[in-house]
C-alpha cells in the first residue's frame, strides 16, 4: 500500500513538473530568434525588402502552428512621399478549444528602417524583440492550447506609416466584429529600469480589471503612460504603433513598449544591447495577460 502511495505521489508531482514546464517561455529559443532577425545578414528588415526574414518566420511558424489558406498576405501601399511599395504581412493562427469563432489578435511589426547611408539598422529592439517574442508565443500556446483562438500577426510596412496593420484591420481573415482584443508588442527588450509601459486602458477602462493583478504581481515595474490628455504629440502613444489601427476601428488593445532609448532608430539597436533578462520578463508578462484575458472574455464585442 505504501509503494502504491509513493507511485501515485511521485506521478503527481511529474505531472505538475510538466505543466511548470509547458507553461514557460524557451527562453534560449527566444533570443536565438531575435539575435538572428536582428543581425547584419538580415539587412535592418526594410519594408518590401525583408524577404529572408519573411521565410525565417513562415519556417519557425509551419513548424509550430496551423496557418490560414492565405498565410503570406501581399499589399500594395505608397509611403510618406507617395512612392508605391509592396508589403507582405504574416499570418499564422492556434484554434480556440472553447471560442474558435472569437479572436485575440497579437501582433508584431517585424520590418525595420534597412540599410541607410551604408550602414544597418539592424532594429534589435525595434522590433525584432516583438516579433521574436511572438514566436515565443505561437509554441507556447501550440503547447497550451487557449480557449479562444488566437492569430499571431507579423506585421510589415510599420516604419512607413501602420501600413501592415492597416491591411490587416481593413481586410482581416476573420470577422472583425468578432476581434475581441488586440496586444501588440513594440519594443520590449531594452529597457535599464526594468520597467515597461503598457497603453489601452484609458480609452478601454474595462481591460484594467484582470491587468492589474497581473501587474501587481509581476517581477518588473509596470507603468500605465503615454495615453489620455497629459500626453500629446510624439509623447502620446496611443497611436504610435500597430495597435493604432485596431484602436481607430473600436478594437480594445493593449500595447507593451519600452521608453526610446539611445539606440531608438540608430544603427546601435543590435542584440548587444537589449536586456535578456528583461525581455524574457516582458514576454512571460504578455504570456501570464493573454491567460488571463483568454479566460475572462467571453462574449461578441459590442460594435
């Protein structure tokens, strides 16, 4: 009876090794991801231009997750100047078990500024910790499938005005009203303080409920800046990003960034740089708020 009791008590304790387990982020996997996005061989992203980061992450995606008939979405845009480009968009998607017609949709810019008077702008921070932190998130939740489904969006052309992102919210592969909730990540591993900011619950209050028990017990200084009328201009974040879009069209969001910092758009944004610690931090945070969220929405956003 007491080897009886030793093997079920040994099993248990397995079993809760390996939920601990699936429950955290790789982190050698994720900054692997973003020291290769982000080096000179991938030329600094440029919109249009960043086919060989494009396949890196098509490659990491199939092999994780199911993607939509479309996953490579091509559009054509013209930047500040007027001058005519082409974007591609990556779209890839983990099946909700309880709400597969409901979506949570995080998403990433992965394009950057390229190669400017002969020198790369490699785009470390900016963005390829967004888009390498994505990543991180399409195998976690691959692992630990959500109840809603949620679409991983890999964003082009934000350099050149929101220009993925507008693609994506005027023509999503789902249906719009059914976008419960958009978290973009934008710049989140560099950071001395270990401090990030999250925008989206002045203009959508009811987001502050399940986020500050998770700020409250999260590891890193969470700050809620940047948005309502004490910010303005470059200060104002509410539409300096991706989540800009879906934030226009009534979409709830939350957006995860760092403060600028002295590589922000300078050819020093390079891996050596961000803060690993940091940055593994932050991405388990969005990992622990998209938990939360997947658990607590329940019904249609009201258009």
């Amino acid at each position: 009876m007491k080897h009886l009791f030793f093997r079920i008590l040994c099993i248990f304790v397995f079993n809760i090794f390996l939920v601990g387990a699936s429950a955290q982020i790789d982190k050698a996997q994720l900054l692997k991801d973003l020291e290769i996005l982000s080096s000179d061989e991938y030329g600094g992203r440029p919109a249009g231009g960043n086919e060989k980061a494009r396949t890196y992450l098509i490659e990491r995606i199939e092999g994780l997750a199911p993607a939509y008939a479309t996953m490579v979405d091509s559009f054509g845009f013209l930047d500040y100047f007027r001058k005519p480009h082409k974007g591609y968009n990556v779209v890839g998607k983990i099946i909700g078990t309880k709400f597969p017609d409901h979506f949570l949709v995080l998403s990433a810019h992965y394009d950057h500024l390229g190669v400017r008077s002969d020198k790369i702008y490699n785009g470390a921070d900016d963005n390829a910790s967004g888009t390498a932190a994505l990543l991180a998130l399409v195998r976690h939740f691959q692992q630990n499938p959500p109840k809603h489904t949620i679409i991983f969006a890999f964003f082009d052309a934000e350099e050149l005005g929101l220009k993925g992102a507008d693609r994506f919210v005027e023509d999503p592969p789902v249906a719009r009203e059914n976008i419960l909730l958009n978290i973009n990540l934008d710049m989140v591993s560099r950071n001395e303080d270990n401090t990030i900011n999250i925008c989206g619950t002045y203009d959508f209050p009811k987001l502050n409920g399940p986020l500050n028990k998770i700020i409250q017990e999260s590891s890193l200084i969470v700050t809620k800046k940047h948005e309502g009328p004490n910010f303005t201009g470059s200060d104002n974040w509410t539409k300096s990003s991706d989540h800009g879009r879906f934030l226009e069209r009534g979409i709830p969001y939350l957006y995860f960034g760092v403060e600028d910092h002295p590589g922000y758009h300078k050819p020093s944004d390079d891996f050596e740089f961000i803060n690993q610690d940091f940055f593994y931090e932050v991405t388990n945070l969005v990992r622990i708020t998209t938990e939360q969220f997947d658990k607590k929405l329940k019904k249609k956003r009201k258009v």
